[in-house]
C-alpha cells in the first residue's frame, strides 16, 4: 500500500485518467473483437457439425500456417488470443438469448440450436462458468439435450478441464438424472475419472465423483473390480493421498456389502418380509425368489472361495480377514520399496483402526485376540529363516510366521522394528532416516490408540524410550521444527 500511494503522489491528474482509460478499454471488447469473435464462433459451430466425434481440446501458442482453429484426427487446437475473441463473442450472444427468453414455451428450434453452440463454445474455453451450465440443465430438463450426449459433451471437457468443480457438479447432477445404469455405463464412468486424475494430481473432484459412483454401487463384482484397479493405482503413484483415500473407501464398501450379502442370504423368510416392510430392501423383487436365487447364491459362494482360497471354514470372518491381510501386505510392500512416504503410512493407520473396530465390534472373531502377543524374538523355524529369492527386503520371516497369520500388533511391531533399526544399519540417507521417523510416530500412535490393551504394552516400554531417543536424534538431523518428546499425545498432533 505504501509503494502504491507513493507511486499515485508522483502521477498527475492526466496520467491517471489515461491510465484508467487504458485499462478500460483492456477489458471492455471492441466492436471488431467481437466481429472477429463471431466469425471464429460460426467456424467452430462448422466443425463441430462436420465432426461430431471431437474428442479432445487443446489451445495454441501460436497459430499454424496462420490457422486459429486447427482440427486434425478428431483433435482441435485454439490459438490463445482466438481463443478469448471467441469466449467474449459467445457470451455477449448468450446474454441476448437469455435476455427475455421463456423457457416454459422454449419451441424455438433456431434458439435452442443457438443456446446450445454458445453454451458450448463457452465451457470448452472456461468450464468454471456456472450460467452455461445451468442454461444446459434447463435444456436437460425439457429434454432439448439428451443425457448421453450431455455426458460426452463433458468428456470433451474434461480434456482441456479436468479439475473444474463446477463441471464434476454437473456431470454427477447428470449421473443422478439417469434411471438405468448398466454396469458398462459405470466402469465408463470410473475410467473418465481415472483419465482426469491422471491429467491433474490431486484431482480432489474427480475423486470425490468416484466415491459416489462407488457408494452408489450395487454389485459386488463392480466393487471387487475397482478395489483391484486402486490397489494398481497406489503402486504408481504413491504420494497421491486422494488415491489411496479412495482406495480405502472402497475396501470399507466392499468389506460393508460382503457382510450384508451374506448376512442376508442367511435371513429367513420373515426377517426378509420385515426388511422389506421398513424399506430397507426393493419391493421390485420377490423376497422368495430372491432368497432362493440361485445365481445370487452363486456369486456369494464364488465370492467366498475367492477370498479364502484353500481354506476350509466358509464363514464371514475369512473373507474379512483376507480382505485385510491383502491390504496390510499391499502396504508393507509399498513402505519398503518407497521409503519415506506419509502417505503410505497413513493409508495403514486407517486399515489398523479399522480391524481394531472390527475386533471391538465382535465382526471379526475373538480368536484373532489370541494372536495379539509381543514375542518379538526370531523364529527358529527353518523354513521361515531361509532366504526366499523374491523376497528383496528380508522382512517375510518376521512377518509370516505361523504366530502371526493374521494382521496384529505383533506384525505391526516387527514392521516397524525393521524400518527403524534393521535397515538404519545398510543405508542412512534422507529417506530412510525420514522412514525411521514415520515407524516411530506410528509406533507411539498405536500405543495410544490401542489403550484397551495397555496391560501388553508393559513388556514393550524400554523399546518406547529408545524409539523416542532415537526420534529426538533423527528430528534434529532433518531440521524438523517441533523436537519434543513422544510420550506427550499432543506432541504427536503437533508433529503431524
């Protein structure tokens, strides 16, 4: 403020009015601007008569072989400058379209052909403009525009705008107007997702379109699917926090519908009629067929077999419990060959907190309590001491032992005990030492969050101090602000 106003003392009345003017008419399109606008406006109207299948936009530095607009294979390209003579033309047209138009008595076809260009013409250069997309619900709702055409539209959009949030808006407020949607029409829909998340990281609202796909998702398979496509997903991109918060909320969804399909299937014929009563389950269904369905049954054995393998028991606590270990091995396998990234670990403290409450919630059998221990000391199995030639890291005889079939604190521990002392002792670069800080955290996270079982922590206290020496030490190398103890809850909030 101070340098403007000294700037403002040193300029005379006539500078400032010339100034002003200058900018004025920066912002304020000539007529020739938008005579040059309307022109570029009813070429680009052509091209997409002559070529409907445009499928990707992309704008131009520079103009080529003096073209403004270029359309080669499908692809259109808009120099910069066009580009914003085209934008202004488009929406002084849209304002005196809308001006006094009745939309109750919308027959005009020529209008709604004109609506509809410059709506267009407008959101393929600034997706962020709410007035075009709510004149384009309106057609929707009169049924001027179809829904599918609506939805490529938007695919072409995505191209040039992927991450435009009132763009997502439409595109779910359209997902939501469409009555029949095939299984087909959803994986189209997660793999646009998956397109604009790849051309912006951090696409927070693509992301956030997906989990509603996947919320709203009925078959179980769809769910089986998109869980195996995230858990490819993390592997390429591991500091992706909204991919790996994605791939939480689908394990959660699946892990939710397997309980009530089985659940279900074991319902009899009176409990269904109650659920049926109350709303919970269709009444386009026939609650005896539906609980004699052969196929339904079929898929929810198939779906078993899948999850427990060769394992006898055909119970709920199998498949939970292999979902989770499959989870839990996905993330050790990233830990160790990406050390030194948060978002890892905070993927597992969220699968930790939930196999916690399944085991308080009595989902998951109490059998599994018995393989919570702290037997730290090595196996002497043979076979568990043998060098497995695909395992890089050397962590499967501490982590698959028989003690520790399933996800628990025990596997935990010997995770974090490799990451903070075993490999310290080969390598100690940023990235390890910053892998040794994150086990820590974890470890003193764990001791918190689990304070039901504080009575199998007093063996483990002399490792807690010296995890927390060697934190103070390592938070000092790496210049880390807040140097205080862990011991101290509030620290660890601090801290992260």
């Amino acid at each position: 403020r101070r340098v403007h106003g000294a700037r403002i003392k040193k300029m005379n009345s006539s500078t400032i009015t010339s100034t002003k003017e200058c900018k004025w008419n920066e912002f304020v399109p000539s007529y020739e601007r938008i005579e040059k606008g309307n022109k570029l406006l009813n070429y680009l109207n052509s091209l997409f008569e002559n070529d409907p299948e445009i499928d990707e936009i992309a704008f131009l530095p520079t103009p080529i072989e003096n073209n403004t607009i270029l359309l080669v294979s499908h692809k259109l390209g808009i120099e910069m400058n066009s580009a914003m003579d085209i934008y202004l033309a488009a929406h002084q047209n849209l304002m005196k379209l809308t001006k006094n138009i009745s939309w109750e008595l919308l027959i005009d076809k020529k209008i709604v052909k004109e609506l509809i260009e410059t709506t267009r013409a407008i959101l393929i250069l600034n997706a962020d403009n709410n007035t075009a997309w709510n004149i384009r619900k309106r057609l929707l709702i009169l049924n001027l525009i179809s829904k599918e055409s609506e939805i490529r539209f938007l695919n072409l959009v995505f191209t040039k705008h992927p991450r435009r949030a009132d763009a997502w808006a439409h595109r779910y407020w359209v997902f939501s107007k469409i009555e029949n949607k095939t299984q087909e029409f959803i994986s189209s829909e997660l793999k646009i997702c998956s397109e604009a998340a790849k051309r912006h990281l951090t696409n927070y609202y693509a992301w956030s379109y997906r989990h509603r796909i996947i919320n709203s998702a009925t078959e179980i398979e769809l769910l089986v699917e998109e869980l195996n496509t995230m858990e490819l997903w993390v592997k390429s991109h591991i500091s992706e926090y909204a991919g790996f918060t994605h791939l939480n909320s689908s394990f959660l969804c699946l892990i939710n519908k397997l309980k009530q399909f089985v659940s279900y299937s074991e319902m009899s014929i009176k409990e269904k009629s109650i659920l049926l009563f109350k709303g919970i389950i269709s009444e386009e269904k026939n609650v005896h067929e539906l609980s004699e369905s052969f196929v339904h049954m079929k898929k929810i054995s198939l779906l078993l077999q899948e999850f427990t393998k060769n394992d006898s028991e055909r119970s709920l606590i199998n498949p939970i419990l292999h979902l989770f270990q499959k989870q839990f091995d996905i993330s050790t396998e990233l830990i160790l060959r990406y050390p030194g990234h948060e978002s890892i670990w905070t993927h597992r403290r969220l699968l930790f907190v939930q196999l916690n409450n399944e085991i308080i919630n009595n989902d998951i059998d109490k059998k599994i309590l018995n393989s919570i221990s702290f037997d730290l000391s090595d196996n002497n199995d043979k076979e568990n001491k043998q060098n497995d030639e695909n395992d890089v890291y050397m962590i499967k005889p501490y982590l698959y032992s028989n003690k520790n079939k399933w996800p628990c604190i025990t596997r935990e521990l010997l995770l974090c005990d490799y990451c903070i002392i075993r490999t310290a002792e080969v390598t100690s670069n940023e990235a390890q030492k910053t892998q040794q800080m994150l086990a820590i955290r974890y470890v003193f996270w764990m001791y918190f969050e689990t304070n039901h079982f504080s009575a199998l922590w007093k063996n483990y206290l002399e490792t807690l101090e010296k995890y927390d020496k060697i934190y103070q030490k390592i938070i000092i190398e790496l210049g880390v602000p807040n140097s205080s103890s862990l011991w101290n809850f509030q620290s660890i909030l601090i801290s992260e």
